[in-house]
C-alpha cells in the first residue's frame, strides 16, 4: 500500500488527500499521523477519491475532534431537496459555526450528495493567515479587545452582515477576544466574522467599525480566500476556529445537497437557553 501524499489547493488553505481509501475501514497508524500533521498545516482537507458513507466521513472527522452526536443523530443534511434538509437556499455570509455561542463549533464536514448542474462552490477564508499578515500596528491595536457575536436563528438567514442590519434583542450574543486561540491546535486566530460580528467591546461604533472593516479586508482579500467547485463525492473536512466559510447566491429550481458531521463537545439546544431546533429559521 501506497503512503498518502497531499496537493496544496491554494495558497492560502486547503490540501487534497490524495490515496486515501476511507471505505476500507480502519486507518493505519502512520496515515492519521500523516492526516493529523496535514489538517494542522492546512485547516481544510478534501478528499475526491468515490463514494463515502457516513461511516467513513465520520471515520476521518473523527481524527480531529469529538465527532457531535446528538439524540443518537450524527450528521444531518444541507439541503433544498430533502424534507429534513437544514439551510438549504440563500447566501452565506463568512462565518464560523456558533461563533455567537460560548462554545463555537470545533470543526465541519461536508460531503457531495447532489449538485446543481450549473455548479455549486463554498468559500474559505484563513482566519490564521490572516492575522499573521496583519501590520504590526494593526496586530498591536488588537491586544485586549474583544468583540460581541450575535446571530437571531428564528429570523435571520445569514445574507447580511451584523454590522450593516442590527441583529435583534431576541438574537442570541457571546463575547470573544479578537485574537483568539485554536482550541485543538493552539494556533492564534483572527475571530470576527461578516456574518456575525457586530461590534468592538470597548470602541464606539463609528471606531469599532472602522477596525472592522480593516480586519473584514485582510480576511476576505483574494490572497486569503479559497473557493472549492464542489464534484459528487467531494468530502471536505474543516478547522471551524482557524477558517470561515460561506456561499453565494443558490440557483433557483436546482438540487443541492451536502451531508453535514461536526466536532463539539455538546448539542446547539444544550448550549443555548430555551433553544429548540424546531424555531431555527434556517
């Protein structure tokens, strides 16, 4: 058997497995280690290699994290076509998962189920790199600051940015330093979000704006961001605190389905008070 090598899929993140066979079962000793060492240099691994069950996206997500099981449930459906499809139309703004939570997501996966035949894409921006390549004074100015989160899941659908339409009272809202640590990897972060961010702790607006809208800038500039054209069978595994994502707009009348596994430690409905899924919006 062949050793696993990898293909960088941009500059700024991502690399392709290339000889893994997750329908074999068990992963040998030196291709997690190898797995391992690659999703910390990368944040984002694709694997295109056929078909994957749900067993072996689980087997590979697995590697990074605690793999979220919820009421017996392990993975769910980004879809407009199934009836228990979540998040299935509109445009995403960069985000990352539950940023709006004191417990944020740990990490992601999707895989290619079905597609729309005029193409689909997801967009990943390196929250890492980005504040790498900050100046030294901008990265400076950052030294104790912290930014609010804020998301309403009955109402909004993540097409706007929480800087630009206010997030209602009834949105739910979490505190978090605006360099702030991996907690798998140990890796500093740039954490604010588009989607999500809607203010600097400490800064009036119109300041607080402004250092926004300097680290959105770093952060979504074509130098920091990957854009993956999805193929049937594509199975994306991903750093949800190191990277963000989002989508643009969805074809209307196409099918498009991804099946969905996370890393967290506890369920949405256990983190937020008086949160059932049944009033998500999205």
């Amino acid at each position: 058997m062949g050793s696993l090598t990898f293909r960088a899929l941009s500059p700024a993140l991502g690399a392709e497995v290339i000889g893994l066979d997750l329908m074999r079962g068990e992963l040998r000793p030196e291709e997690v280690a190898a797995l391992r060492g690659a999703f910390a240099e990368h944040h984002l691994l694709l694997v295109r290699a056929g078909p994957v069950s749900v067993e072996g996206q689980l087997r590979l997500l697995g590697l990074f994290g605690p793999v979220l099981v919820n009421a017996g449930v392990d993975h769910a459906f980004v879809s407009n076509t199934r009836p228990d499809g979540i998040i299935g139309t509109g445009e995403l703004r960069f985000h990352s998962d539950l940023a709006f939570t004191a417990e944020p997501d740990l990490g992601l996966s999707l895989y290619g189920v079905e597609l729309p035949g005029g193409g689909t894409t997801t967009r990943f921006a390196n929250a890492a790199k980005a504040l790498r390549d900050l100046d030294p004074s901008t990265r400076s100015r950052l030294q104790g600051l912290r930014a609010r989160h804020a998301f309403d899941l009955t109402t909004q659908h993540g097409h706007g940015r929480a800087l630009d339409t206010p997030v209602p009272e009834t949105g739910y809202r979490a505190e978090h330093p605006i360099v702030s640590i991996d907690p798998t990897m140990g890796t500093e972060v740039l954490y604010v979000s588009e989607m999500q961010t809607e203010g600097v702790l400490g800064l009036d607006e119109v300041e607080g704006r402004r250092l926004l809208e300097l680290l959105f800038a770093a952060l979504y500039s074509p130098g920091n961001v990957y854009e993956h054209p999805w193929e049937l069978d594509d199975l994306l595994v991903w750093n949800n605190i190191t990277l963000q994502h989002a989508r643009g707009p969805m074809a209307v009348g196409e099918a498009r389905t991804l099946r969905r596994a996370t890393l967290a430690h506890r369920p949405i409905d256990q983190i937020l008070t008086g949160f059932t899924p049944r009033t998500r919006a999205v």
